[in-house]
C-alpha cells in the first residue's frame, strides 16, 4: 500500500498553478499579475508582481532594492492568509534540489523550494531519510518548516525541530548563516518564521539512515483507542486516530518501522466515494451508516520506504483548523470536540485527526518547550467551515491550545503571546530585520500586534 492508496477517509489534491505562474525569467524581474490562490481556494490575492530567483545572489539584489510589500510563498498549502499580498510574491521553485550531504553526521542541506516529495528519493541516494512526514509533502520545504508543519510520533518533533542550519536572505538583503552557534537568536526564530524574517534559501536538516515502514490501518472504537493511545504511542513509532464524525469508530493509523520487503495494499482508494456517501447522507443517519460499515472494513497492511509510507495523497480540497493542546489535555479535549459536533448535529463529513508530537526548542514551534497533541478539524471547501469552526475553537482556547500557524484560526498578539512565551521576543527581531515592515501582510501585522 503507498501513499495512493492510503487512508481512505480524508482526500486532496496536488498544487497546480504556481508551476505555470512562474515560468523562468532570466534575472530580477517581474512574471506575470494571474491572480494567487491556496490549494483550498479560500486565500486569494492579485499580487503587483511575482519573482522568481534562480540564485541567492538575484535574489539579494532584488530586496536590497525593494520598497515594497514582499510575501514568499511555498506551495500554498496554507489556509491560514499568511502569503496574500497585493505586493510582490516570491516564488522558490527554481531553487531546488540536494546541495551538499554528510554521511557521517547525517545531515544534508537542500534548497529551500524543494518539495518534501522531491526530498524523499533525493535524501535516498544520499543514504539518509527524514525522521517523519506530514500528512501529505506536497510542501516545499521553507513553507514547512515555517509554520512547523509535523506528522506524528511521540518520540518524533515537527520538521523544524530536525533543522540544523538555515541560509536567510534578509529583507535587505544580507545573507545570513544561521546555526546554534551562529545567531543562535534568529536561528531558533527562523526555525519557524512565518516567512517574516527574510527569505530561507537553504535548510540543513539532521537526517538518519533510510528506513521501511509497516503501515498498518484498521476501525476500532474511539474511546478504547484513547484508552490505549499511551501504549499504542509507544507500541508504532508513527501512531494516529481520525475519529469519525457522528460515530463512535475511529479510523487508525500505525506506522512500525521494519525490515521487511515491499509490500503493496489495498487498491487505491482516495476516500472520496466515502466522504460522498457521508455528505449525501443526513446528519442524523451518519452514525448508524458508519456502525454497519464499521464491522465491513476490513484491517490493512503495506510495507514501504518511508518517504512512501508516511505522507498521502489528498484529493478532495478542504478547510482545516489545528490546535496542539498540552499531551494530558489531548483525550478531554478531543471528546468535547466530538460532543459539540454531535449534539448541535454539525454537518460536517471528514474525520478529526489526532496525533501525538515531541517537544522542540524553536521559539513558535507549536510544539515548542514540550510534547503535545495535536487535533485537526477538517471541512469540505466547497462549504462554509465557518459553523464547524467557530463551534471548536472555543474548546481548543479552553484546553490552552495553540493553532497551528498554517491552518485557520482567530487569535491576534495579545492571546498568542499567552500561548506562545517567545512571540515578544520574535516581534523584536521581526522589527530589527525589517524595519520597514515589507514583509508584513494584514494577518501577519495582527499576529504581531501591529494592526
Ligand atoms: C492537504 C494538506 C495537508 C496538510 N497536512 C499537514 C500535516 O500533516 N501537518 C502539518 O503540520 N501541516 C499540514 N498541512 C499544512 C502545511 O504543511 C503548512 O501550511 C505548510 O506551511 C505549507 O507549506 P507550503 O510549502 O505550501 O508553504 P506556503 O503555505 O506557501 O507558505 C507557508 C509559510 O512559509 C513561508 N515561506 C515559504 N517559503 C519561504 C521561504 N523560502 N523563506 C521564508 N518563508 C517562506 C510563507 O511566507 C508562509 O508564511 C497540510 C496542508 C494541506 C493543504
């Protein structure tokens, strides 16, 4: 079974424009004015211009002469508006690929519009792979480690925790090496920088050796999943629920790593003939539906390569909130979530997403200073997420959870400053490197407190 064929409930899809919305131009200039869009169509922008650098140097001359309001964007897979701008985009996809590895340490450095797809089979032949996935790695890998994107795992941080050396253009224009040792300060900010604090041109991750995943998924009880979330954490290196809405069954998913050879699984299912079925099915007849299919799906297994094995593909396009709240808020919270949607008779059809993440030492890491449960709220984008989501996020504040900065929520400076002990650190060093605040958009000013 691979990522084609795996986890059938939630569905996605590719990025398709930026490709064509940047076709390469020779030195700084500007591409074209097509509008922008997010994968899920819900951020739009008409930007004055887009450009594209095909080296640091380009790229360097470009912002020591900009006056402008600046955004760089990754592949867009942000719901969150943290790339529109009615300034200029900045696009990396011409900087891409492995630059240098190590194959004692195991560190590699890649350009920062690499896709975390791309990075899989490259890091292979360089005998290294990532520690963890996201939920997909259609990303590029500057806009992921920039809102701390994560997969999860208890013994396993988000990207950005794996990263040990950064290259930051700043917005004017000085090139900058960070590591712990070096700028130790803006290294641990731009760790995760909401593309605020310059342009990341390369990243160094520490890696380890490649490895296979045993992927294993199958429909259990939600309440006994969480009875069991410890041990199982423990039991998979890589272990989630996704409990189902309406329902007491939970989707599970458990990743083992392995020695075993390849093995493929079921056919591929994109779950979109199931999140139909639910959507064409009243609120009130859900539950009963997914009891007696429940007891019908059959557990699966696959073997693969890990950067196979633990990302997916995602075709149908959604909304999504995300929250990490402290590990001993995870289950309380997760069952008033459920409560709420039952109750009220929320019309909403894709799983929650429930997963476990390390602590790391980045300043607004969502999992920064401490492991944390992260849990998701998905819905369709052809629909209104705002009943769903206005109904959850009040539960998420309640238990102290903090949004993931890439996905939707409400909160401005003054609550994300309670949630987040270094964002007052990371708005004085937002302001030192860019003065100007060229690369501040209207969402950005609000999360720094200057709107
Ligand atoms: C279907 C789907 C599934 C997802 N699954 C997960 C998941 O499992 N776990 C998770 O944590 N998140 C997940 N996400 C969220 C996603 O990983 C993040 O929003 C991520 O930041 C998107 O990366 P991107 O390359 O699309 O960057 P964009 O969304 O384009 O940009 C994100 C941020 O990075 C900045 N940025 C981009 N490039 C640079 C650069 N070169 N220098 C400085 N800043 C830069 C941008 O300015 C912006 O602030 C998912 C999103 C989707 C659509």
């Amino acid at each position: 079974m691979n990522k084609h064929s795996r986890r059938g409930f939630l569905a996605g899809s590719v990025v398709a424009g930026l490709a064509a919305m940047t076709r390469a131009v020779a030195g700084p200039r500007d591409i074209t004015t097509t509008a922008w869009r997010n994968w899920s169509g819900t951020q739009m922008c008409q930007p004055v211009a887009r450009f594209a650098p095909g080296s640091e140097f380009e790229l360097m001359e470009f912002l020591k002469h900009n006056k402008a309001q600046i955004r760089p964007v990754g592949a867009g897979h942000s719901f969150s508006p943290l790339v529109p701008t009615n300034g200029r985009l900045l696009v990396l996809d011409k900087m891409s690929g492995l630059i240098s590895h190590d194959t004692i340490s195991k560190r590699a450095t890649l350009a920062a519009g690499t896709r975390l797809s791309e990075s899989g089979p490259l890091l292979a032949k360089a005998d290294q792979a990532m520690f963890n996935l996201p939920d997909i790695d259609r990303q590029t890998l500057a806009g992921a480690i920039s809102t701390s994107t994560h997969g999860t795992g208890k013994e396993l941080k988000s990207l950005s925790g794996y990263v040990t050396g950064l290259r930051l253009i700043t917005p004017g224009g000085e090139l900058l090496e960070l590591d712990e040792n070096n700028d130790p300060d803006i290294f641990h900010a731009a760790r995760v920088s909401l593309g605020c604090l310059g342009v990341i041109t390369q990243i160094t991750f520490q890696n380890r050796d490649p490895f296979r995943v045993m992927t294993r998924t199958w429909i259990e009880e939600t309440e006994k999943v969480l009875e069991g979330f410890d041990g199982s954490a423990n039991a998979y290196e890589h272990f989630e629920m996704m409990p189902l809405l309406h329902a007491r069954y939970s989707l599970v998913i458990a990743h083992k790593e392995t020695e075993a050879p390849l093995k493929s699984g079921p056919e591929a299912d994109d779950g979109g003939e199931f999140l139909s079925l639910m959507d064409a099915t009243p609120v009130m007849l859900r539950g009963q539906l997914i009891d007696t299919l429940a007891s019908q799906i059959e557990p699966s297994e696959a073997v693969s390569e890990s950067y196979d094995g633990l990302a997916n593909l995602r075709f149908d396009r959604f909304n999504e909130m995300e929250y990490s709240v402290p590990l001993d808020a995870g289950a309380a919270c997760l069952r008033e979530i459920l409560a709420v949607i039952e109750k009220d008779k929320i019309d909403a059809v894709i799983p929650l997403e429930y997963r476990i993440v390390k602590g790391d030492d980045t300043w607004l890491g969502m999992f920064s200073g401490a492991p944390r449960i992260s849990i998701s709220v998905h819905r369709l984008s052809r629909y209104d997420y705002r009943p769903l989501f206005d109904r959850v996020e009040p539960i998420f504040w309640k238990y102290e959870g903090r949004p993931h900065w890439g996905k939707v929520h409400q909160l401005g400076y003054e609550q994300l400053s309670s949630l987040y002990p270094r964002l007052n650190d990371f708005v004085r060093l937002q302001a030192e490197l860019d003065p100007n605040g060229v690369m501040l958009n209207t969402h950005l000013k609000k999360i720094m407190g200057k709107s």
